[in-house]
C-alpha cells in the first residue's frame, strides 16, 4: 500500500476513535449520574456498602441568575434554552460537537482560507475562549515531548550500544544500574527535587515557557530562554526516558550480534566497525522505532504529572487546572485533545518505520 | 501427579530467585515492608489522625543513648515551639529538666490489630507529654513515622487490588475477542484502543476529579481502585488476545471442541490457564505503575483525601519548595519509599520474566 493511501486509512479509522473519545469526556464532564446505593438484607439486618451518590456537573452555569431576584423567570428560561440547557443530554453532545465543526465560507471567497475553520469549543472558566487557551498550550506541549524524544534517542542508542559491545564490564554495570534507578525514581518527586536545585541555585529558570521582556529580546536570546525553561522538564523526562530505552537497545543489540549473519559478516572478514554498525545496530534499531508511537503515549501522559509540578504551560497542566476549578469546556476539550495527539503520534511513529525499513508492508 | 508438576515448576522458579542475590534482597525488602504494614498499628507510636498542633513540624525526635557522658537507656526529652522575633521563624527548645525513657509494649491509643482486634499495645512509645516522632511531623502535628506505615497500607495494597480488578476483565475480553477472531476480535480490539488513545493520566484526572466529595474514605479508596482498573484492563487484554490467538491453533483445543466443550469452557479452562506465568510477571511489573499512580493523584490532591494517610498525599507537603528546604523530613521519607519499593518490584519482576519467558527482549544481566 502506498504511503498516502496508508496515512488517509489511518486518519479515516482514527475519525470514530475520536468521536468516541470525545463521547466519553462529555460523558464524564457533563452528564449527572447516581449510584448506589449498594446494600443488602442478611437476618433482618441491612448493610450498606455504598450509600446513593450523586455525580454531578459541579458547575452550574445559571446559578447566579436562578439566585438573582432581578432576573425574572422568562429571562432565566431564555438564558436556559439559549445555552441548550433545556434539551436532552445528547443534543448538548450534539451541540457542542457541531460548534468544533463551525466553517465561515465567506471566509474562503475572501481569500482567508486559514480562517474557513472556525471551531467555537466555548468559554473556559475564566472567560477565556477554550481554543484560545488550547492554541497556546498545545505548542508547549508538542515543544517538551520533542525535545525530549530527541535528547532521549541521542543519549540512549550510543549508551545502549555501548553497554552492549562492552557486555558485563563495569561500564555495563554502572549503566544497568542507571536504568533500573532512572525507571524506578518517580518523576514528581525528581521534578521536586531538580526544582528544589533550581531555586537555590537561582538558575534555571522555574515555570512557564518564557521570562519577562521575551518579546524584547533577540532571536538567539529568545531560543536560548526558551532551552532554559525547557532545562528542568527536558532533564526529568529523560532521566526515565535514557534508562529505559538504553536497557532496550542493548538487550536488541546483544541478541542481533548472536545471530547467524553477524557471524557471516565476521566471517568473511569484514572489519569489526562495519559488522557493527553497517548490519548489528541497524537492525537492533528498528524494534525500538516500532516503540516510538507507544513511547509518545508513555511521554505524554507522564509530561503530565512533571508540567503540573514544574508549572509548564503545556496541555497536562491545563489538564490539571481545568479539572481542580471543573472547568467543564476545557476538561472536555483536553482529554479529546490528548487523545488526538496521541492519535498523530503513533501515525507518526508507523510512518517513520515505513522509513527506516522500506521492507515492511504497511496495511 | 499433576500437582507435584506444578510445585515442582514453582519449585524451580524459587530456585532461580534466590540464587541471584541482589533479587532476593529485594524480595525480603517486599515481605519485610508488607508485613510491616499488616502490623502497622502495633508498630506506629501513635495513630494515622494523632495530632498535636503544638508541635507542627517538630523534626524527628533525637533519641538520647548517653546521660551526662555516661551510658544510659534510650531517653528523649520535651521540645516546646516558640517563635522566635530573631529569625521570624518557629523554634524547637528542648527542656532537660526532665528525661522521658523509651518504653517497649506500652499502653497507648486504640487500634485494631489486623483490622479486627482492638488492641492498645504498641511496640515502642513514651510518656506524654514527651512525643516520640521519629521520622518528625507535618503542618498538623501529625507523627509521619506512624502514617508511613498507615499509608502503605493504602499505597501498598492498591496496585494487588487494581489488578485483581483489571485482570479478570482484561483476561475475559482477551481471551473472546482473541478466541473467536475475525469481526469480533476486530471490533472488540477497536474499543479497547479507543481506551488506549486517550492519555491514561489525563483520564485519571478527569474521572478522579467527579468523584463526589461527601465520600467515606473507604468508598473513595474502592472508586480510586475501581478508576484505575477501568483504565488498567485494555492494555492487559491486548496481550492476552495476542497469547490465545496463537494457543487456538493447538491440537488440544481442537480436541476440546470435538468433544463439544463450550466456548467460555475452552477459554476459562483451556486457554487463560496458559497464560498464567505471563500473570505472575505481568503482577509483579503492574503492581509499580498502580503505586505511582495512585501517589501522583493523591499527590495533586485527587486521590487518597487527608486526613487518610497515603506515601502520596504526604508528599503533598513537599510541593511547597521552602517545605522541602527547612523540613525535608516531608520529602524523604515517603519519597524513598515509593522509590524504593518500585525498585523492588521491578527488579522481582525483571528476574522472573527471565526465568519464565527466557525469549523476552533484553534479558542478559
């Protein structure tokens, strides 16, 4: 299959997928259910497990004017049904979904085609537009993760190659140490602990993307602020990221060197270096590429926990933000954002193996 | 004759472990932590909601050995709070006027040992008004040696229950959806994917966050349980498939229809069986990701609510980084203990996927 029909299949599937996600954060953001209660009846007695509970949007957009005795009945109605609060639970799905797909073709005859697409996700909390909020978050976030993939393949295939061609030296040994440390150490507690560095240090810089005055700044000074706020995310992601990758490449390299055409190679006397790297680590590469569309799931989930520690402004600490204030609008619209870049990511991951291995047959 | 197969299996399985020093370290830490925490009550000085405002943030309590230079027995002394105009900060001053000996199997507060006998016998304490923190206390005065041992209870025991609630769902939809193939597999594999493509921190959050907040905290701990499972049984029932599609093929199968065993029958007793050393290892790795999920929640406030204790929602404290630099106490203690622990697990784990899948990826040590 060629490579557009493949990617073209891939978005197609990936359409109900996140339909469906999109579904069940509406479900769990919006919709007002009860459980329980769990009890049953031994011997005359009755015991009770659970007790009714009732799970409800906590925000209540019309709470203000419901309390108001200004308001009369007939504007709070009107109020009601002009939020389509008044219909049934899956036209407010259907509502809020057909604004995502709101289009302005005027806009095309204008000549403005990036403004064809005007989703309206609605208003955050705070009154801010969700989209708005999201355009700023999602940057960070795809900025963070790349960052990191990145620094993790640099640092990791030549460790785990190392450790390989070294096999049970003491260098072999003081890296699988590192890796079981490195997936053992939980990340908020490292982020804590480097951000505790941070301030005593008084550098790198905690919090946020940017400093003060950024937009004042010189193209090269405005990077290099950039690398210092990335600094203390960048280093705790891949403390993780290193040690298990560098474990997986050495494990892929020790078993490739054992087989029969490494021995071939060295057999017909070709130089050591071009066993190695020409056909053992070429090979050992390619299951870790399978791995990188999983491995951008892992990185966007736990990216989560260390935005929200080190206050980085990417999607997981809106995440984290939306569901603490139950910024309805904006929880619903991160998890289905989540979800989709975690969709692009794995089509990535594919794609790029198609890449480095042309034999595989992409279906 | 079958039985003494399989304990021979396991037999062997043991054999390996133990052979491997550092792995049986690990395995004693894990017994040792887990009977520890059976124990908890009789254990911790005082109780998981003890609190005495007076000492907020007492650092651990130094133990004296020596009176006057010479040897005694083990005696600590009464600290008071006092702000200090200097400093603008709070100030422990201890008063030696009075020595307050260590006492073993004291009378103390109430609890119920294993969970069922009330009890008031602890294994190490002193007389008020002398407090004994060992590991010093939080903002509330709370002795966080004592909620250690409480809240593993809690942070220890959620990774076997999640699992024991994951696994049972996951082997099921496996084993259908890898059983009868086809449309039904390909169906069945789209929606657990769906559950695999939304970020599982982010669902976690969510779903945490609408939790009711009227909950007992023993209804909370079973629905944080339940949330994790729920996220959990995809990725489990993905491999499980992966193992029955490739079991299905054998003869024995076959036979088994031929003799017209039904299809939950080949699959609840034909097929999952065999994945049972996938299980043991699957556990073993599983149990850590449980843990750090469970203390990433309660750790931005939506899991385990004080005043339960969990090795989490104590590190809550230490968010605050001038906490962290004036009473590391808040940090360390919980915070070795999670790393620690799944250090342990992994290495365990680590081991036996060695010993029982030797084909595994990356097994030379």
């Amino acid at each position: 299959m060629p490579i557009y029909l493949f990617i073209l299949k891939r978005i197609l599937i990936a359409i109900p997928t996140i339909l469906i996600v999109s579904m069940i954060s509406f479900f769990i953001m919006r919709y007002d259910f009860t459980i329980g209660p769990i009890q049953w009846t031994t011997q005359g007695q009755t015991v009770t497990l659970l007790e009714k509970h009732h799970f409800k949007n906590p925000i209540d957009p019309l709470a203000e004017l419901r309390q108001n005795p200004q308001i009369s009945k007939a504007a709070y109605e009107h109020e009601r049904q002009r939020l389509g609060l008044d219909k049934p639970f899956y036209m407010q799905y259907w509502l809020w979904i057909s604004h995502i797909f709101q289009v302005n073709p005027s806009a095309l005859a204008e000549g403005k085609p990036w403004a064809f697409f005007q989703p309206d996700l609605g208003k955050s909390f705070s009154g801010e537009d969700v989209s708005r909020i999201l355009m700023q978050r999602i940057p960070n976030t795809l900025l963070l993760n790349a960052v990191t993939l990145l620094i993790c393949w640099l640092v990791a295939i030549p460790l785990g190659v190392y450790a390989a061609l070294h096999w049970r030296s003491w260098a072999d040994s003081a890296l699988t140490v590192f890796s079981s440390v490195g997936m053992a150490a939980p990340s908020f507690v490292v982020a804590l602990l480097l951000a505790l560095g941070a301030v005593k240090l008084g550098w790198p810089p905690l919090g946020g993307v940017t400093s003060d005055g950024f937009e004042q700044m010189s193209g090269f000074q405005k990077l290099g602020d950039i690398a210092a706020h990335l600094l203390l995310p960048v280093t705790v992601l891949t403390i993780s990221g290193i040690a298990g990758l560098q474990r997986q490449m050495r494990g892929n390299l020790l078993d490739v060197l054992e087989a029969e055409y490494v021995r071939l190679a060295r057999a017909k006397g070709l130089p050591e270096n071009k066993v190695i790297y020409k056909h053992a680590v070429r090979t050992a590469i390619n299951p870790l590429v399978t791995l990188l569309g999983y491995e951008f799931a892992g990185l966007l989930s736990g990216a989560a926990l260390v935005e929200m520690v080190l206050r980085y402004p990417g999607l997981g600490y809106t995440a984290l933000e939306a569901v603490r204030q139950t910024d309805t609008n904006l929880a619903m619209t991160v998890l289905v954002m989540g979800a989709i870049l975690l969709v692009l990511g794995n089509l990535f991951g594919d794609i790029l193996l198609k890449v480095v291995d042309p034999r595989i047959e992409l279906h | 004759m079958l039985e003494t197969r399989a304990r021979g299996k396991y037999h062997k399985i043991w054999r390996e472990l133990s052979r491997d020093k550092i792995v049986l370290g690990c395995i004693l830490f894990l017994v040792g932590l887990y009977s520890t925490i059976v124990v908890a009550g009789f254990l911790a000085p005082y109780s998981e909601d003890f609190s005495d405002r007076d000492q907020a943030y007492a650092p651990p309590t130094p133990i004296f050995v020596l009176d006057e230079g010479k040897p005694s027995w083990p005696f600590v002394v009464t600290y008071e709070r006092r702000f200090d105009p200097e400093t603008y900060g709070f100030g422990f001053y201890p008063d030696y006027s009075k020595r307050y000996p260590l006492r073993f199997f004291v009378q103390g507060e109430a609890y119920k040992f294993l969970g069922i006998i009330p009890s008031r016998l602890h294994l190490v304490g002193v007389d008020a008004p002398a407090r004994l923190f060992l590991l010093g206390t939080d903002m509330n005065g709370r002795d966080i040696f004592s909620r250690l041992l409480y809240g593993g209870q809690v942070s220890l025991t959620i990774g076997f229950l999640g699992l024991f609630v994951a696994f049972p769902i996951g082997l099921l939809y496996g084993g259908i959806s890898g059983y009868f193939g086809n449309r039904v597999d390909n169906w069945m594999m789209r929606l657990a994917e769906i559950i695999m493509s939304i970020p599982s921190f982010y669902l976690l959050i969510s779903l945490a966050a609408i939790l009711p907040s009227g909950l007992a905290s023993r209804q909370r701990f079973a629905l944080i349980v339940v949330i994790l499972a729920l996220i959990g049984w995809a990725g489990i029932s993905r491999i499980i498939r992966g193992m029955v599609l490739s079991l299905k093929e054998q003869e024995y199968v076959e036979a088994a229809r031929s003799l017209g065993a039904s299809s939950l029958w080949i699959i609840t007793r034909h097929l999952l069986p065999q994945t049972t050393t996938y299980l043991i290892v699957a556990i073993t790795l599983g149990v850590p990701g449980y843990l750090l999920a469970e203390s990433g929640l309660s750790f931005l406030g939506l899991g385990i609510q004080p005043p339960d204790a969990s090795w989490g929602n104590m590190l809550r404290e230490a968010q605050d980084l001038s906490n962290i630099m004036l009473r590391p106490w808040l940090l360390l203690g919980p915070g070795l203990l999670i790393f620690i622990t799944i250090l342990a697990f992994n290495v365990v784990g680590d081991k036996l996927r060695d010993i029982l899948d030797p084909k595994a990826k990356g097994r030379r040590a």
